[in-house]
DNA sequence: AATGAATGAGGATTCATTCAT
DNA sequence: GATGAATGAATCCTCATTCAT
C-alpha cells in the first residue's frame, strides 16, 4: 500500500529490455571493481551506483549479495577453463591465467573456502562446484607425476597461494603470488589473463 | 521533567581498577569465541553481551573494532612467542603452536594480509608489528639452510598455510593445515596450544 | 550504441483485442486467488504473474491498485445481484451466496467499511456504490417485517457477520459465518455460490 | 564493519536510561494514534518519529511490527479487565468499556481474528491470549441465561460489532457499534473508556 | 496490445558509538 | 568505572509505476 507520494518527476530514460544483458554484465564488471577496492562486503548499493543502474536492477539479476560475488566467481573460473581449453594450452601457463586471476581479484576463490561455519548451503554448492570446475580443468593438463598429483594436492595449493596473495598493489600481490608458487616447487607460466 | 521514581534501584557495583583489568580479559576471551562462531563482523554488542558486561567498558578498553581483534591476536602471537621461549624450544614444535592458532581461530592472520587497499593504517601499522613479532620468534629457532631460510620466506609460508585452513571444523581444518605444511616440505609437530 | 545483436529475437504475438478481454478476465481470477492467499496488500507484480500477462497488462486494464480490488469486488457483488434476480430467489438464500463470497475472499466487503480516514476519495466512492447495489438486491427480497427491516439494519449485519467471518479455512470460516447469522436470529439459506 | 564517516557532529540529548520506561509508553501511544489514522500497516518509522524516538528505541522495545501492535492491544485489554474488576462492576457497562476500545483504536481486535492464512504463530499465539483474557473478564459477569451465554457466544460478538465499527469519526464508530449491540439484542452500558 | 526490464522512493533493520545516570 | 538506553546513519530489500521495444 506504499505508493510513492509524488509521481516521480522526471524519469531517466529506460532503454528497454534489450539493455538487460548488457546491465548484467555492467554489474558483474562493477563488482568485480568494488570488490577490489572494499572487499566481498562492499554495499550493494555502491555496486548498483558504479554500474550505473538503479537498486532493483541489481537485484533482478542477483537474489542475494552471494548470488553476485558467485557470477564474479563463474567469470574467472570460465576464463580459466577456456585458458585451458586452448589448442596448445601447458598446465604451466594455465596456472599463470589463473594466478592473474587471484592477483586481479582478491575476492577470487574467498568463497571457496567459504568460513563454513555460517552455513549459507546454497551458495557454498555453488561454490563447490566452481571450485570443482577449476580442479578439473588444471587436472586435465597436470604432468604424469607432478608435484600436485595426489588428490586434493592441486585445489590446496590453489588455495595455499591465494592465502599468500595480498597487498596494496596488483604487482606486490603478483610478487608474492610467484613467490608462493615457487617455494612449493611449482613452475608458473607468465602470470597475465587468457588472450593473448 | 524526570522525577527518579524509584530512590535508587539498585545500581552494580563498581568494583574498582582490579575488576577493569578482569573485564579486557573477559571481553577478549568473548570475542575470540565470538569470533570463531559468528566471523570478524560479529556486532561488538554481541561481544560485550558475551563478556557480560555493558557496551560502554568495551569502548572504555577498546577504541574501535580492529582495536578488539587486534587484541585478540596479540594474545595469539604473545602464545607463540612463549613457546618460543620455552628452554627446549623445537621449530616444529613452535610452528604446531602457531598452527593450533591458525585453525582455532581463523580470524588470526586474517589481518596479517589486510585487504590492503582501504586503509586504517593505524591497524594495519599494528598488525605488521604483531607479524613482525611472530616472525622474528620463528626465525631465531630456524634450523641453518631450512627450506623457510629465505627472507619472507616464512611469512610467506606462514599465510600460505593460512589461506589452506579452512572448513567446518577444527579437525577438518586442522587436517588441511598440515596437508599444507606436507605439501611445502615442512616438518610441522603436534598442533597444540602452548601450555606453560 | 544498442545494436540488436538478434535480429528481432521472437516476440510474443499480439492478439488483438479478444485477448485483450481474456487478460482482464485472467487478472480478476489471478487477483482473487492472490488476494484468498496473501491479502490484500499482496503485491502486484504477484497478480499479473499468476495471470500470465505482463505487468503492463495490469496497468492498462487498471490505474491502480484499488481499482484491482475494485474489479474483483464487482464480480462478487454481480454474483449476489444474479441470485436475487433470479426467478425464485429467496431472501434466505441469497442471503447465502453472499456468505460464499464472505468466507471465500476475505477481501470482500473489506473495502466496504474501509478505514475511512486515509482519503482514496474515488476508491470510497465506488465502493459506497457496490454496498448499494448489494442493499438493493437484497431489500427487494426482504419479507415484510424482518428483523433487518430497520434503515441501515441490513448492511450493518452484513458488516458483523464479515467481521465474524475469520479463521484459517472456508470451513472455519463459514462455520463462524453461519453462527454469526444465527445469533442475530437471521435464517440463512445454504452457504454457496451462484449458480446460474 | 559500517562506521558512519563522519563522526555525527552534534548529537540530540541521551537522557540516559531513566526515559527507556517511559520511551516504551510515548511508542504505545504514539503507536495507538498512528494506528487510527494510518491503519496497523502504518510505517514503523512514523511511530518511532511520532514518539520522539529514534527507530532503534523502537526496535529496541519491539523486536517487529506484530509486538507493537500486541502492545497496544495489551493496553486496551488491560483497560477492560480492570473495568471487569471493579467492585460494582455490571456485564454492560463493561462492554460499555470494550465497546469504547473498539471504536477508539479501529486496530483494536483487528488481530484477534487475524487472517489467518499468513502464520506467524507465535503472534497469533499472543493475539489468542488476550482474547482469552478479554472473554474470561466478560464471562464473570454474565448474567444467567444471558442471549450470549452460549459457548463461544462472547467472543463471536464481539468479533461482529468490531466488524461493524468503521467510520471517518470516532461518533460515527460509536454509533454503529451501539446499532450493532441493539442488534444482537444486547444491552450496552455507557461507551466510554474505564475511569471515571 | 503485450512484454518485462528499469527506476527509485520507501520502509525495515542493524549496529557503531555516545552519554546520562 | 560500569551500565545499557538512545541515536541515527547506512544498508538491505521490495514494489508501484513507467516505458522502450
């Protein structure tokens, strides 16, 4: 029964439904800054703002703030598996891609090993299942014998590295990134995002 | 305009400095326990409900919320920093202290690599310090030509390790810790708290 | 900016206005179930979705809300106009038809004695004019010297028997309906819809 | 992790704890003349504003909407039991005293035959209650063989005259509610709230 | 005529922080 | 020194309503 006292004046344009797309993708792309600049708890809000879309769009698109840092997720793991994908694609060098990514977005692989304690089961399936993705892709290209072959040796030092990578600048995160990488042993490819 | 309606009813008493003291105590055990089940965020009501006592002595001891986490860790490291000091102090007994903390509370070191980018540089001034601490314990006891031996190289591993912990419980958590540690190498001792 | 990257993907047909009828026809039915299961102040984005349509729909067929309400009403009060036109319409019984409707949408006669206070002048209005047509129907069938012979007796028992009429099923609910009639001495024929 | 950026210059009074009991009294009130003027779906704010409070003195006292409103009920029912309880005290002029709630707060009852359909048990719980308390206040008095002696009789009453009660004055309401009694055949004393 | 995305105001709710007592 | 109520800004979220297509 709350209708809005006065008929909203002026009313930026709407530029219809075939926007919608593109709105998304706007958001994902603002989320991904934001989460940068002011962690996974940022405001919604502040998202919404930096797309350049009202509130409600946001959440047309994303039920809830995990619905959102989950497609940021989706979008890095895609860029990973089609790095891997690649005709002539090295574990190494997949590695590397998915380095930039820890290094680009602190966010990455947060929710992968989510604090578990909340509960939130939905979102931690989801979780799983981009984290298993990631897993698979990197598998498919692991050497006879590396270092990483025992089960669950990949994805925990996955997150062992993501666990190193921290800092101010994207270079300092990139520095310690490789460090990390090295101290277990493990060659990385050049450390840059797929394509190329 | 307020009449007291009652003479007096009945006002805590004030236990003077010696209760003040039991008071931080009390509101630190509070939020490390706070900490664990709820996360970082937890409301600091919550924290001053658990310690019993009204919100106004957690501000009167603490001036903000990082001022209550920090704490919180500086009892962590000053815990490491004793077993270090023990007379037949092992590196890998040190390193199964630290550890304990790392997967009792995860909050611990989740300063350490702050998000960087949003500044409080008084916490995070504070929190080099608290790494410093736990890094110069470690390093006295680092046997000659460890693989750890390297400048940064223990930080390093000690987040790396870091980032690896996590999961629903302590024993889950606890078991990925030393996977960690296996997987660089290092040769961890019974992960434990230090008991004088 | 906006080149359509789908050359005009498939748009739902327009059917011209014999549908037009049909949606309206659909919104009314949507809006009554919507109303039976979360009240009146259910949203309407929820009625236009169970009808179908789009919300467009909604707002081309009704300006507001209220006229939704409205709309729905009618419909009730043409069910008890129909009963007592009809050839042997009895007092009692359609005193009954209009219990149906009282016990099956809640909603019903709830605008009738709306709260008078906030305004929604030209919502009022409309809904003194459906109460009149609702007295009407029912005066003319009203035998000489009946308990609700007196001005005014009639709609006000209507009124106490809707406020009566509470409860979590149509079961409970015309139970208490029927009680209410018994206690202001009113016979009151089966409790059901019209037929025509 | 929110803090307010600026640390809120000047800050209205805190007249400390003394005013909570009567903050809790001027959001009742507040909540009862909001209610008649704005119906129980009233924005919470709108109270909280009316009181002279802040919303979190409001939610500090009602954890959601629905304790509010049983807090006002309360009042009301209070008001009647201590009307029942009055040494001379006769069935009429206590409804007399219930009627005067009724046409006083609309909102009054609105709860006790809530929708139904909705759940929220635990209020609904509530709203039983003081009905329970509403109908053991009147049954004392009773007179033998009164019209409403009948099991449920009461209460199903009183449930009709509120459903009759509607109108922009409170004269109005009163003079429907009194119709209502006649109606039933019910003798009403004087409409007018307890004490006197 | 229909669709359904976008807008954005409004309301709910939470908490950090202050302060009278 | 302690208490815990009050404040109110900030955030979350929902929906009525508009409008490009």
């Amino acid at each position: 029964m709350a209708q809005p006292l006065e008929p909203a004046e002026r009313r930026p344009a709407n530029h219809g439904p075939k926007v919608a797309a593109r709105n998304r993708d706007a958001l994902i792309v603002a989320a991904r800054e934001i989460y940068a600049t002011h962690g996974l708890d940022a405001p919604l809000s502040a998202i919404a703002r930096r797309a350049g879309v009202g509130q409600g769009v946001l959440y047309r698109h994303f039920p809830d703030r995990t619905a959102v840092a989950i497609a940021v997720l989706e979008e890095n793991v895609r860029q990973v598996e089609q790095a891997a994908a690649a005709e002539d694609a090295a574990f190494a060098d997949v590695l590397g891609v998915l380095t930039w990514h820890l290094t680009e977005s602190a966010a990455f692989l947060g929710l992968l090993h989510a604090n578990g304690a909340t509960g939130h089961t939905e979102a931690l399936a989801h979780a799983l299942v981009l984290s298993g993705r990631v897993e698979s892709a990197l598998r498919r290209l692991l050497p006879e014998g590396h270092r990483l072959s025992a089960p669950d040796g990949l994805m925990l030092a996955v997150a062992m590295v993501s666990g190193a990578v921290g800092g101010p600048t994207r270079e300092v995160r990139e520095h310690r990134a490789v460090a990390a990488w090295r101290l277990l042993g493990v060659e990385v490819g050049p450390v840059r995002p797929f394509e190329g």
